[in-house]
C-alpha cells in the first residue's frame, strides 16, 4: 500500500514528453535531486527526505538559429564510476553538465546533415553504461561518449547503428560478472529493441522486432528486458535469445515511463491513462522463467502522466510528473 | 570594412576619389565571388550598415554565420497574391519544434471549432439567414483557398500563438461581419480549448486525424449551394490522406506531444465544458478511466507467461482500477465514413450559451507570462513566413455596397465592455511591439499584400491604406 506524501512544487510544468522524470539520489548528503522538462528549458530541483524543497535551477536548450527557442526532449542523470553528469538532450544537441547542473561540461551539436526537410532533428535517450554515456538521436544512430574520470575531455567514441527509425530510451545494467551476454538496450519508434554488449566497442547482439507500435521507454534487469508500449503494453523479453517471455496488458493507453527497483526487481509502468502500477519480477525456481506478479496500482486522477521514477532503489517510495502539472507527486509505502 | 577584407575574393569596388578636407569613403559594396558588383547593400552582411546599430543587425539572421558561397539566405521572397512566385521558395530554418508537419492539423481544427462558435452565434443573435451563410461561406471559401493550403502544408515550424492568433483574426474578418476585441479574445479562448480538450482525449495519436476529419465533415455541412467550396474542401481531405495517411504511429506520436506543448498552461474554463463535468473548476480537464479502449489496444487486466517455445504456461488476471471495455470498430479515414470519434463534432449544436471564465487561472500563467515579455529577436523571420502564409489568402472583396453587422460572442454589449476591461493582464495577446523595418523594400511588398486585404467599409480610426502586418499587429 502507498500513500500520497507532500508535492513538490516545480515552477513550470512538465511537458507531454515520455521518460520525463530523473531521480538521483545522493545519500551522503542525504538529498535527493529531481529533474523534469518543462518545454524550452529543464528544472532541476533539490529535496531533503520529507520532500522539503531546497533548491531549485533551470536551465535551458543552447541557442541556434530559429523561429522559437529549441525544445529539450530528456534530461537525466548518469551515474558514473568516478562522477555524475546530468545530460540534457534537445534539438540542438547535447549539453553535459555537473551533477547539480552548475557548469556545463560539455556540448555537442547534431549533425541534421541528411536530414530531409520533414523530419525532426533532436537526441532523446540517456543512459550509462561504465564510463560510457550513450545518446540516441532522431535517426536511429546511438553516440556513445567516453567519459574522463575528472574534467571535461569527453571525446565521441563511437555511432552505434543498429535502428532506422528515432531512438526513444536507452537503458542499461552494470555487467553481471564474466559470462554476462549483454548489459545495454535501446528501443525506437517502430517498436524495435537493439541488445548491445558494452566495451571499448559495443556490439550488438540481439534485435527484437517490434510491431509497429513505438517503444517509448524500456528497462533491463538482470539479463530480462521490460518494454513499455504505445499500445499499453508491457512486455518482458530475454535480453540474450529475444524469447519473449512474459505479456502484460498494462494499460488503456501509451506507457510513457518505466523505472526498475533493482535490489527488489520491482518494475514501475506508467501510462497516459492516469494509471501508475507496480509489478514484482523474478525467476521461478523449478522452470526458470521469469514470473510476474502485479503488486499495486494508483491513479492519479485527471492527470495524463509522463514520467515516474522510484525514489530509491528498494522501491518504498517514487515519484510521478503529469503532463501540465507543476508539481511532482510523491509516493512512500506504509 | 573588415567584413569586406576578411573574404579573399571580394574586393571592394573602387573609391571615388578622395575628396579635399573629407574623410575618406567607405566603399559602399563589395564585390562578390562571382566577380560582379554586390546586389544588395543594405542587406549584405559583409558591410556594416550605414547607421551601425547593433539591434538591427541582430535581427537578421544571415548575419549570425559569415556568408558562404552557396549559403542562401534565409528570407523567403513575399508573393503578392495572384502572381507566381519566383523560384523556389527557400527552405524553413531547421526545426525546433518536435514536428513539422503539426501546423495543418492545428490550423484546421482550431478554423472549425471557430465555425462552429461564429455559426451558434450568429443564430443566437438572429443574424439574418443569407447574412449568416454569407460570412461563413466567405470564411470557408478562404480557409480552404487553394494557394494558401499549398502554403499550409510545407513542412514548417508551428507559429507562436501570438502569429497564430493573426491568422484567425483576419480569417474572422474575411467577410461582412465585424468582431470586437473582447469578442476575437474569446473566441479564440474557446477555439484553444476546445481542440486542446480534443488531443488530450484522443485515444490513439492517430486518432487527431480523425477529430480533422470530423471538423471537415461539418464544415462541409456549413458549406450551403457553392459546389466550388465544396471541391476546396474535398481537395485538403485528399491532401490530408496523402499526407498523413501513411505516417507511422511514431510520428503521429511527436506530432501528439507537439501539438500537447503548444497548449501547455492553458486553463481557461469554459461553461459548456464546466456544465458537461468534461472540465474541473481549477481548468483542468477530466480524463476519464472507464469506456472503449483505443482500437488495436487490448483491455489492461491481464499477464501473460510464456516458455522458451513460446508456449503459453500461466495467464492470471489483475485488478487495473479502470473499467475498459474494447473498441467496438475503427474509425473510417475515407473521404466519407463513420469516423466513430465523437471528439471534434459540434458541441454548441444544442444553442446554448458560451461563455469563458477567466478568473482562477493565473497560477499557472506564471510561465507563460515570461514567454511572452521576454522579446524575441527573431520575431521577424517569424512574420516573414506568415506574410507569405497570409499571401496565399485570397479575401474576395464584397461586390456592392453589403452592410458589415458586427457580432458579440457575449450575451450583451455591457458584457462585452466589462469583459475587456477586466481581462487578466496575462492572459491577454498581446503582441511584442516591433520597431518598423529597416527594409523599404520588404515593407512595400508586405503593405501590398496587407492592401489586398482590405475591405471598403472598415471603420477604423487610422485607415491609412495598405496597414503594414506589423501596424496591424499592434492594433490587436
């Protein structure tokens, strides 16, 4: 059982984006940072454990040259073994900041090179993976960053390409030790999912088809990959073979979030429905195949969500934005 | 002068001879790559302009990045209506908007809930039946104007609400019938709303095609012995098929989220909405959990396990919290069909009063308000476009001396005077206050086309004629 805990107040509200909520926390100081896009610029806000709000800052899209000012479409934080960048991701390109948003470490612009005139140029998708930050882009291609451990000499490595349509979320798991297959996914737009193997060169190792529904956000855990869908979807495949494994009708509308408690394995879905559900993974122990059970559902009324993240990795407690709400919902289990 | 030098082929064109006791000359153009005379000095952004103002230069966007043989400029030429353009129009600035292909979609729907509002009006005030088919066969007739669609459709970014809302202004005055302030703030007010409360309750992203279809279906019902119109219309319908018909879920999905940014923070309540419990007292709109799911979705409530042969081994059912049941059919995208979607069909059909409220929703204005104060250099590439969207409406003038009658989306005229007077500083549309262009050249072409558009009997206080878009805009 959750219940409803004290809103933070944000000072614009969240744009209809999917994965439009990050979450980090830093136990030393005993604060946890929350970021949400608001439409040309992103809010990153500060809280101390009884959602006290501390401070908040707002940063914006790098200029260019247009008719209105460029749009951010995710803002997330990547846990690296020696930092923590936030990245912003928008239709010029790519902004690395510190982890509290302070200095901007590093930028990148997007090469709209072969773009035709109809098509949207921007980058969407963060993840980490080792001292790697991958970024997906508008035509499939994934730019892996190589991170130093100090300073601002972030070089691009690499252009995975392994989709044809825009990436929507990236999502990746630290490597389970020498015989681990794979450790990085990304989905796109058509509903494909890209398996990859991180290194100083990542190869792809599996494609799951999709069904021409997009993939907006997707998750790994433990060798299992959890895919939300535009159809309502959720569903759990084998990160190695592609079997699918497990098929949840979710929701009534689009998944716009996942996120993944994983110390407990607890899957967290969220949907343009209203409707936030938990579910419980795990590997049955005569079959081996991965069960899922249904833990908990709220509905957060008149609210078309569009991002929720847990709060801590033991999943008792997360956090939800709502498309024109200038708050972020909390929720602690009792 | 350093701009001229830093470019190894332009030389500038020789000085006349130094004068006694005057300072020397600045070459007044430079000569260009090609090895003739540059053809256009006052724009060129190798010179320095004559009055050296550092605003102006700014505004103009080629002057960001050193000109590069085969960079061309950014502004578009401005056709005069009725005239061919010259040459390919140059393309749009790359896009920031998630989608370009938003503002046909947005415009339309926005053009028929505007019809259906004027059309209830025009009965609620007992308008004369000619009268009133007149005005709303002349706004049809240049919505739907052939030129101006071919326009719509290029891929472009959308337009500030601001631009939008000149648009619709002159689209509401393309015939006899006359409209005050208060009453144009209003209307667009319930235009706004209304097709924001229809993206956000479209089921699937593809469905706002069907919502276009539902408005098209309508206006054609408006459309009353003009077979000529009747063709317009039909003709977008198939312009919209091929356009849209075949886009994946994917893009219907950015174009969703771009149209749902566009109306970020609106909240203003509308009473029919408010009556009809579609709307809550603090704006927002109620997204209900109960009825026909989305078609191709199935009803949330079950899991489904699977072995390695994908083999189905367990099903067990959840409690979801919704009460779904599935989509009985799909909606037609034909030219004619049952579009199933009720979102987007007249809801002002049962002559009930309309009104706005607009108390209670500055909370969450708080970032709009700065969107709009904060001034935007590049407004006037913005207007560039719009002046050659606006170029492409053909407004009939009115044969004869026809009477204009002036229409009050109000219950009485009080109202309308006490609503313009109490209308929250933030909310209303304000446009940003543009210093006159240094450009003689495009001001004439714009004041060209602006004179196409006038109707005889205008009663404004500076009927100067041939407004120019920019003097328009501050009359707003």
């Amino acid at each position: 059982m959750f219940r409803r805990e004290r809103s933070l107040p944000l000072r614009g509200s969240a744009a209809a984006l999917c994965n439009n909520l990050s979450v980090l926390q830093v136990p030393a100081r005993n604060l946890t940072h929350f970021g949400v896009v608001h439409g040309p610029s992103a809010q990153l806000l500060s809280a101390a454990p009884e959602g006290v709000p501390l401070a908040q800052r707002k940063l914006h899209a790098k200029e260019g040259a247009g008719v209105s000012p460029p749009l951010i479409t995710q803002v997330h934080w990547c846990v690296l073994p020696f930092r923590v960048l936030l990245v912003l991701t928008s239709h010029r390109g790519i902004q690395m900041y510190e982890s509290d948003g302070s200095v901007m470490v590093y930028w990148h612009a997007l090469d709209s090179g072969d773009a035709s005139p109809v098509q949207a140029v921007f980058a969407r998708g963060i993840a980490s993976s080792g001292r790697f930050i991958c970024v997906g882009t508008w035509s499939g291609r994934v730019l892996v960053f190589d991170i130093p451990a100090k300073g601002p000499n972030i070089v691009l490595s690499e252009e995975l390409a392994g989709h044809q349509t825009s990436v929507t979320d990236i999502a990746t798991e630290p490597a389970q030790g020498q015989d681990c297959v794979a450790d990085m996914v990304t989905a796109d737009d058509s509903g494909l999912l890209c398996v990859w193997r991180s290194g100083p060169e990542f190869k792809l190792m599996t494609q799951i088809p999709g069904f021409g529904v997009p993939c907006p956000s997707v998750q790994l855990w433990h060798g299992t990959v959890a895919a939300g869908y535009g159809d309502g979807q959720v569903r759990l495949y084998e990160a190695s073979t592609g079997t699918l494994h497990v098929q949840i009708s979710a929701h009534a509308r689009a998944i716009c979030a996942l996120d993944l408690a994983p110390e407990v394995g607890k899957l967290l879905s969220a949907a343009e429905d209203t409707f936030v559900h938990i579910w419980k993974l795990s590997r049955s122990p005569e079959s081996g195949h991965t069960e899922v059970e249904h833990c908990h559902g709220e509905c957060v009324p008149d609210t078309q969500v569009c991002g929720a993240r847990f709060c801590d990795p033991s999943g008792s407690s997360f956090a939800v934005t709502g498309y024109d709400l200038a708050e972020i919902l909390r929720f602690s289990s009792v | 002068m350093e701009g001229v030098a830093r470019m190894s082929w332009a030389r500038p064109s020789p000085l006349p001879p130094a004068r006694e006791g005057k300072p020397p000359r600045e070459p007044r153009t430079h000569t260009t790559y090609r090895g003739g005379r540059c053809r256009r000095p006052n724009q060129c952004p190798l010179r320095a302009p004559p009055n050296k103002r550092p605003a102006d230069w700014l505004l103009r966007p080629s002057a960001a990045l050193p000109w590069q043989p085969g960079n061309r400029t950014r502004r578009p030429s401005i056709q005069a209506s009725g005239s061919q353009s010259r040459g390919p129009s140059p393309a749009p600035p790359a896009s920031d908007t998630m989608s370009v292909r938003t503002l046909p979609l947005l415009f339309l729907n926005l053009g028929g809930e505007m019809l259906y509002i004027l059309d209830q009006r025009l009965r609620a005030q007992n308008i004369p039946g000619d009268k009133a088919r007149k005005v709303l066969n002349d706004i049809i007739s240049t919505m739907f104007n052939r030129k101006f669609m071919e326009e719509l459709f290029k891929p472009q970014e959308l337009y500030s609400k601001k631009a939008l809302r000149t648009i619709y202004d002159r689209l509401a005055h393309a015939s006899i019938m006359r409209l005050n302030q208060a009453s144009m703030d209003k209307l667009y007010d319930l235009m706004t709303m209304a097709f924001k409360y229809q993206v956000l309750l479209c089921p699937r992203p593809k469905d706002v095609l069907l919502v276009t279809f539902n408005h098209l279906d309508a206006i054609k019902g408006f459309i009353q012995d003009s077979p000529a119109i009747q063709h317009q219309v039909e003709e977008t319908f198939r312009q919209l098929t091929e356009v849209y018909g075949g886009l994946p879920a994917g893009e219907f999905q950015l174009i969703r989220q771009t149209l749902l940014i566009f109306f970020q923070d609106l909240h203003i309540r509308v009473s029919i909405f408010l009556k009809d419990k579609v709307q809550n007292s603090n704006g927002r709109f109620v997204l209900p959990v109960s009825g026909p799911v989305p078609w191709g979705t199935e009803v949330p409530g079950l899991i489904r396990m699977f072995n390695d042969k994908g083999k189905e081994v367990k099903k067990v059912e959840f409690k979801h919290g919704g009460h779904y049941v599935t989509a009985p059919k799909e909606g037609s995208f034909e030219l004619y069909g049952d579009r199933v979607l009720k979102l987007g069909t007249n809801m002002y059909s049962m002559n009930r009063p309309v009104e706005t409220h607009m108390s209670g929703a500055s909370k969450s204005l708080a970032s709009r308000t700065q969107e709009s104060i904060a001034p935007n250099p590049l407004a006037k590439e913005e207007l560039n476009f719009l002046a050659r969207l606006m170029g492409g409406m053909e407004i009939k003038k009115p044969s004869g001396p026809e009477p204009g009658f002036r229409l009050n989306l109000f219950t009485t005229d009080e109202e309308e005077e006490q609503a313009a007077l109490t209308r929250p500083e933030e909310l209303s549309y304000e446009v940003i206050n543009i210093q006159a262009t240094q450009d003689q050249q495009r001001n004439e072409e714009l004041a060209r086309i602006m004179g196409e558009f006038e109707v005889t009997d205008q009663p404004r206080q500076s009927a100067s004629k041939g407004d120019d878009l920019l003097a328009m805009m501050d009359e707003l």
